[in-house]
C-alpha cells in the first residue's frame, strides 16, 4: 500500500508541475491578441480588470508586456560585465512580465496598497496599467498614445520630460514597433472579442 500511495503522490506533483509550467509559458503565437486570449482565457479576464481600473486599453498594455518580456514571466535584462568580462550583477533591476524596476513596483505597491509579483500576470499588467495612469496624470499624455507612453515608460516620466529618448534612436525605432503591435492587437481585438465575451459569459 505504501509504494501505491507514494505512486499516486509523484503522479500528482508531476502533474501539478506540468500545470504549473503551461500557465506561465509564453503564448503559442505572440503576435495575435485573439490566440493569445483563447489560449490563456484568464489574461483576458486579467485584461479586463486592468482596463477597467486604470483606463488604459487592453492591446496597449499587452504591447508594451510582449515588447519588455516577449510574454516571459521570469524575464530580465542582460548581465552586466566590468571591463568587458568580470560578471557585474545585470544592467537594472527590471524584472517580470512588465520589466519594472525595483523603484517603480515599490511606488506601485505604495500607491495602490497591493503586494503582488511581477512574475504575476495579473499583476504585471495592473502595473503597466498604472504606469500609464500616472503617466497621464503627470505628463498628460493620452493613455492611447502607445508611442509616447512607451518613451515615457522606457525613460521614466523624468527622462522622458527631458527628452532623453531624442538621442536613442534605436528606442524610438522600437517605441513605434510598439505602436505598430498595439494597432494590430486592436484590430485583432475588435475582430474576436463578441467571441471572449461569449466565452467569458458562459464560464461567470
């Protein structure tokens, strides 16, 4: 009895692991918002709560997690190296889906009274949506202004005040990568959401 028992419990934590693996890898087809809310329905339901409390539309906050993680809930940036070669920690402290930095999540988590992971999802895109949020509010840009908010994202409301970006342009090449995914999304979006929403009806 007691191999069968110990048989039955590497069967449930192999299967839990299996589970747990498949709800944090990245989407099958990053580049269709419709596929990547049929594949992970609670994303959408995420997306919805995010869109919900802070304002900021849905394929603009998915823009900015695919272009900062591709999706990757334990993303960071590269490693640092002094003098070329000696390992010096990573060039910042971005972490997560969104890749925010250790100071911006603490403000985040300040500002809003939520403890959270940026290994979260959920998380993560509540993050993204108010970052953007305060962006509006500081700055004034239009949280449906991808390009702008993304610079100001990257930068920092501070660096992005003192037009840091102008002397990067390979950020602004990617800013409007960004825009450009955004518009697709919402495209895409538009074409399947009578159809989440039906899913999201059946299942609540």
């Amino acid at each position: 009895m007691n191999w069968q028992r110990a048989f039955k419990i590497s069967g449930l934590t192999i299967a839990l692991l299996i589970v747990t693996g498949c709800s944090t890898a990245p989407p099958t087809n990053p580049n269709n918002l419709c596929d990547i809310f049929r594949e992970k329905s609670s994303w959408y339901e995420d997306a919805i709560d995010m869109q919900e409390e802070w304002g900021t539309p849905i394929q603009i906050a998915m823009a900015f997690i695919n272009q900062e993680s591709s999706y990757r809930h334990n993303a960071k940036p590269p490693k640092d190296y002094l003098l070329g070669f000696i390992p010096w920690g990573r060039i910042s402290s971005a972490y997560g889906y969104a890749q925010a930095q250790d100071p911006a999540w603490e403000d985040f988590q300040k500002a809003t009274d939520h403890g959270g992971s940026r290994s979260d999802f959920a998380d993560s895109l509540m993050f993204v949506g108010w970052y953007t949020n305060e962006t509006y509010r500081v700055l004034g840009i239009s949280k449906w202004d991808s390009y702008n908010q993304y610079l100001a994202y990257h930068e920092g409301r501070g660096g992005y005040k003192n037009r840091t970006y102008q002397s990067k342009p390979s950020l602004l090449r990617v800013a409007r990568k960004v825009e450009q995914q955004a518009k697709d999304y919402g495209w895409q979006l538009k074409k399947c959401r009578q159809e989440l929403e039906s899913n999201r009806s059946w299942f609540f």
